[in-house]
C-alpha cells in the first residue's frame, strides 16, 4: 500500500470509500498496533485537511482582490465614458445650433416679437428654434406673443385611443405662458418633402383645460400603458402618454405652476384697478368738499351780493347733481363688472379674492335695489361655500391652518359667531369620536390620563386658536366648560362608579387637578367645574372604600391576643424589617430577645403584634392617598373626617386592651413614636407642625403621650416596665 502522503489524487477522487480504507489500512498493520497507527493516520489526514483550508484561503483571497481591482477598472472607464458622453452631446448641441443660426435670418419675421423686444435668454432662443424646426404653423401665433411670452416646456407624447387606449400617433406639445399648442404629425414627414415633422393642430388656452393625472388604469390596460394624463379642454379629451415618470411630473408640475402664476398676475390687476376706483372716488369727495368750502368762504366775505352768491350756490347744486349722475353711471358700470368677476372667481374657489370684491360691494353705498340683491345672493353663495369647508372632517384635522381662511373670510362678511360655533361643534364630534376609541384597560389611571390629556389639550388648543377673536369669549368658555364635563362625565362612568380602590380614586383626582392646572396657564380657571361635577361622586366611592378598611381593622382588633408577631425565620424577619424600613418605620429596637430554651417559640419575630404592623401599613398608605385631596377644601373636609375616625378607634384599642406584656407596651410605642408622626408628616406634606393628629393624642388619648419617646436601646424591658408603671399610677 503507497504512503498516504502521495494519495491526494486518491482522497480527491469520488471512489473513496472511507470504511473500506480504513479496513484496507489496517489489515497491513501488526496485532497490537492498530491505536497507534489509526492516531498517526488521523494526524496525517488533519495536516492533509488544514493544508488544503490554507490554499482555498489564498485563493479565495486572489479571487476577491482581482474582483476588486476589476471593480475599480470599471468604475474608472464608467466616468471616462460620462466624460465623453457629455463632451459628445455638448458638441452635437453646438453643431445643431450653427446649422440652425444658418436659417435663422429666412425666419426673422415671424421671431421678432418673442426674440428682439423681450430680450430672450440663450436658453429661450434654443428652445424657439426648436419649435420652429419641428413644428409648421407656428409663426402667427409666435408673431402675435406678447413681451412676456414664453416658452417653458415642450417635448413629444404619445395620443391613445379614448376607447381602446391604443397608441394613435404622436403628438407635439409645447406649453407657452397663456397657451398650450398641440401639434400632429405631417402625412409627408417620413418621405423627406415635409421639412417639419408636425403641424399645430389645436391651440388651447390655459383658463380653458386641465391636465389630470391618471393613478388608475382600467382593465382594458396593457402593462406598457403607464405614465398617462388627461387633457381636458371641454368638451373634449385627451389621453396622453408621457415617456417616463419625471417627463408626467414635470408637465403636470409645470402646468399647474403656469396656471397659478397666471391668476396671480390677474389678481394683482384687479387689485391695482380696485385701488384705483377707490382712489377715484376719494378725490371726488376732496373735490367736492372743496368746491363746498370755497362757497361758505365766498357767502362770509361777500356779506352784500346776496344774490349772486345764491346763483352760485344754485350752479354748484346743479353741477354736483350733474357730478352724483356721472358718479352713478360709473359705479353701476363698475359693479356690474364686479359682479361678473366676482362669478368667475367663486366658481374657481377663490374664496379670498371673492370676500374682499364683497367687501368693495359694502364700502360703496350703491342704492340700485336689483344690483344689491344680486350681491346680497352671492354673498350668501359663497357664505353657503365656506361653510361648507368649515364642516368638513378634513379641515378639523388640518388644524388651525386649514381653518384659518374660511374662519377670517366668514369673520369679515360678518358672522364671526356663526364660524365659530360651527367649528367649536366640529371639534366636539371629533373628541367623541376620540374618547369612543380610547380602550379602557385594567388599568384605569392609565384611562384617566389619555382621556383627561386628550380632552384638556384639545380645550387647550382651541383656545389658543380662538383667542384672536375676543367678543366670541362667552361662546368658547360655554363650549371649554360643556367639553369638561363630558370629560367628567367618561371618568365618573368608567372610573369612580366600578368602586376602584381608594389609591385610585384620589390618584384620578390629582391627575384632574394637574391637567386643569394647564387651563389657568392660558386665563381659563375652570376649577369649580370640577370640584361641582367630580367631588360628589368621588365622595361617596370615598365614603364606600373607607367602610370597608374601617371593618377590616374593627375585625381584627376584635381578635387582638397581643402575641409577639412570628415570622418563622431569620430571611423572613430580616426581610420584612427591610420592608418597613423602605416605608420609613424602623422596628430592629423590636425583635424579641433569644432564649437558650428549645422549647421557646418566638426566635424570629416581633415585640409588636402583627395586626398592629398591618394597621401601619393601612394608616401611612391611607394618609398618602387622601393627602392629595388636600387641593378641594370640600374633599379635603372628608379626609380629615376618616382620619381622625380611624385613629380615634386605633387609639382606643390601644387604651381600652390595656395589657400588661411588653407585646402592647411595643405595640404602643411603635404607634405613637412612628406610625403617628410620619402620617400627620405625609398629611401635612412635609410641615413639621402639629396637626389634626396630634390634636387627637392630646386632648382625647393624652396618657399614651409618654409613648413618643423612641426607644434607645435594642431591648427596651427596662423602658416598658417603667412605662408600665407610669400607666399603673394614672390609674388606666
């Protein structure tokens, strides 16, 4: 058998059978030496294999770095091939241009007016030589262009059938900045007789036409039909196919851009002729308050020619009634084309334009009955339209910039009352909606807050958008009040009627209260809301939670044994001291002494009974709660009243099961030197005064005052048998 080492071809091949190898290997081998042998052979084979990794290695790393150096060569001849594509198109773009400069002479004529007198960019001159070579019968409409004219997009699209969507032909279209020329191909264009390839077929004007953009194609659609507009020039249309997406967006970005620039540039004429009317008809009333003066000037300085001051105030009457007569016949001419105007800009929705013609109709006092009332009737049309636009879901969401227009341009003809109010109803159906939505978790502050968030900021909202509008203040202070009792009404419903605990119930009122904070902020106290629509149902949820921790401490102190509290190990008492001690109350002076006996029961726990340490607990976690009612004076009422009844019986307890071990004796202590003084603490939110609880201990528990000494040692024996004696003399 040959050495392994030269069987790579062998190990390589698909005719390898490794069992038989192996067997084939060690019958070769001596009795006794095969472990040996197979351990050389595996050594072999795992060289052999490592060897092999190290080369796919090297030449997967060759591989990548000739790619990467491929990659860097293409990238290179890609900007060589940019390079000399722009340097080939900048040379067909001046050979084009010399070779039209040639004919530009023979077609002076028809170029004068866009060219000469405007004074064209080179940008606009390559444009209109290119119209003019591919397009006949355009010279009239370029020689008839105004100054201003341009042309500011032109390009080929394809014509569909209106029925099948088939390609017909393609068209020319150019846009101009009043115009948009279309143009069909000419029969003869191919054959080289016709030197234009298309001839204007239609010239549209831009107030006449609109170009819609298709986002859905029937199903009669092949999958190349895409990227098409419509034309609509009525009564007809057009389906046009553009040749990609950026050449549909930049016709129909470019018409619409055109369209606005043009009404823009009318607004300002009618504006620039409105002015003027207006300074027309105050240099009339200067000139006739000036004619006015010279007459009673003449009448005091020539006190003897009566009579010709009176021909003369008889002329200047017939001349003034001569001037009123002109003064007339011009304001009717000029409201009557008003009027038209004032047609022709609502039915393009130009509500702004359309109030401020309006307000030109009420600052000229025309008498002509009829023609008010025409103007009367469009006010009321257009008073219709803007509430309508006021009534949409739509400008509700888009907030105060969507409302802005309709809400001024209803103010300005007059019916700021009307505006708002219709808003301020719109803004109440969507935070119903809102709140029907809102889910109402087993977590019900998490409620409290979305709903009372979603309501107060809303209010919040509106106010500040109203408040630029100071005479409808009544409206929006009616409307913020009927908004936060449907508020307290969802709370009342869905949170203090399900009998939640009292955590929750004085946790909802310090988020009401910190949420209507946020009103005073902007002038709208509405506190008393409040305090008349939530306290009575808080009080008497209050007054049902109270009742039944009031019972709970009568149960257990009716089982009361005084017996050290036992906590069966050391974890457990170790652990439970920790926890006391997180919420303020510190009892290691309390653990109950060890003694050597086996029998002795009480080796982990507490000279203090357990129902005492229970009532710690209710008493500090009752006092945080009702602390934060302390902002309403008539809850606050009520919480001092459960307060003082719960230590009033605690108190007595203690008094009336006086017991002489060291179990009541701690139990005492720890009552008077802790639990009371860190809940009048929290009461009284951090004041260090006395309060309605120590007024208690004084006047109606004053011989358990002794207890408020804290004990000093870690076994207080020696300090309860003094104590026990005290209590002894004082006859309890």
């Amino acid at each position: 058998m040959e050495n392994v080492n030269n069987d790579s071809e062998f190990f390589t091949s698909g005719e390898l059978n490794a069992p038989e190898y192996v067997a084939d290997f060690l019958r070769s081998v001596r009795p006794g030496e095969e472990a040996k042998k197979l351990h050389n052979l595996r050594q072999s084979l795992t060289a052999r294999s490592n060897n092999a990794a190290d080369q796919i290695k090297d030449i997967v790393f060759d591989h990548y770095k000739q790619f990467i150096d491929t990659s860097k060569e293409i990238s290179k001849l890609e900007k060589e091939i940019y390079q000399l594509s722009t340097l080939l198109t900048d040379q067909r773009h001046l050979l084009e241009g010399l070779m039209e400069m040639t004919g530009l002479e023979k077609r002076s004529s028809c170029s004068a007016s866009l060219t000469t007198s405007s004074g064209l960019s080179s940008q606009q001159t390559h444009q209109l030589q290119i119209l003019m070579n591919r397009m006949d019968d355009i010279a009239p409409i370029l020689n008839s262009a105004g100054e201003q004219e341009r042309i500011l997009l032109q390009g080929q699209l394809q014509l569909l059938d209106s029925e099948t969507f088939k390609p017909k032909h393609t068209v020319y279209a150019v846009l101009l900045s009043n115009n948009l020329l279309i143009g069909h191909p000419n029969p003869d264009s191919g054959t080289g007789q016709q030197k234009h390839p298309f001839h204007l077929a239609a010239n549209y004007s831009l107030d006449s036409l609109a170009l819609i953009n298709v986002k859905r194609t029937p199903s009669n659609f092949d999958e190349s039909s895409e990227n098409i507009v419509q034309l609509l020039v009525f009564p007809e249309y057009l389906y046009l196919r553009c040749e990609n997406a950026r050449v549909k967006r930049d016709w129909l970005e470019s018409v619409e851009e055109t369209k606005r620039k043009q009404h823009e540039e009318r607004a300002l004429v009618r504006q620039a002729t409105i002015r003027a009317r207006r300074r027309s008809i105050l240099n009339t009333i200067a000139t006739r308050a000036s004619t006015s003066d010279n007459i009673r000037n003449k009448k005091s300085h020539n006190l003897h020619e009566k009579i010709d001051e009176e021909d003369e105030i008889e002329e200047g009457k017939q001349s003034e009634l001569g001037r009123r007569r002109r003064m007339s016949i011009e304001d009717s001419v000029w409201l009557n084309d008003l009027i038209n105007e004032l047609q022709d800009v609502i039915s393009h929705r130009h509500m702004e334009e359309a109030v401020e013609m309006l307000m030109e109709w009420k600052s000229c006092s025309y008498s002509d009955a009829a023609l008010n009332a025409r103007f009367a009737a469009i006010e009321k049309q257009v008073v219709q339209i803007l509430t309508d636009d006021l009534k949409r879901f739509s400008s509700v969401y888009g907030g105060s910039k969507v409302l802005a227009q309709p809400l001024q341009q209803l103010i300005a003809l007059g019916r700021s009352t009307y505006a708002i109010e219709l808003y301020l109803k719109k803004r109440s159906a969507v935070l119903r909606t809102a709140a029907r939505e809102l889910i109402i978790s087993e977590e019900p502050l998490s409620y409290v807050r979305q709903v009372s968030g979603l309501f107060i900021n809303d209010i919040v909202e509106v106010c500040t958008e109203l408040s630029i509008y100071p005479k409808q203040l009544c409206l929006i202070i009616a409307w913020s009040s009927r908004e936060l009792g449907i508020l307290l009404s969802l709370i009342r419903k869905n949170v203090i009627e399900v009998a939640p605990t009292m955590a929750v119930l004085t946790n909802t009122w310090r988020i009401l209260v910190g949420k209507c904070s946020h009103l005073s902020y902007i002038g709208l106290d509405l506190s008393f809301e409040i305090n008349r629509l939530a306290a009575p149902s808080l009080r008497t949820a209050l007054q049902a939670n109270f009742d039944n921790i009031l019972e709970s401490i009568k149960l257990r102190n009716s089982e009361e044994r005084w017996t050290p509290f036992s906590l069966d190990s050391d974890q457990n008492l170790i652990r439970f001291l920790e926890e006391m001690s997180d919420i303020g109350f510190q009892m290691e002076w309390a653990i109950c002494r060890e003694s050597p006996s086996p029998d002795y029961k009480y080796r982990y726990a507490l000279n203090v009974s357990q129902n005492v340490c229970m009532f710690a607990r209710i008493a500090l976690q009752l006092s945080r709660d009702l602390a934060l009612l302390n902002s309403s004076p008539h809850l606050q009422q009520i919480s001092n009243a459960f307060i003082c009844e719960i230590w009033n019986l605690e108190l007595s307890h203690l008094t009336s099961t006086m017991h002489p071990s060291i179990v009541h004796h701690c139990s005492s202590r720890f009552i008077i030197s802790q639990v009371l003084p860190l809940c009048e603490q929290v009461l009284q939110c951090g004041d260090d005064s006395e309060g309605v609880l120590y007024e208690i201990l004084h006047k109606k528990f004053s011989h358990l005052v002794h207890f408020q000494r804290r004990p000093s040692n870690l076994y207080p024996q020696d300090e309860e048998t003094d104590d026990h004696n005290v209590l002894e003399r004082s006859g309890i």
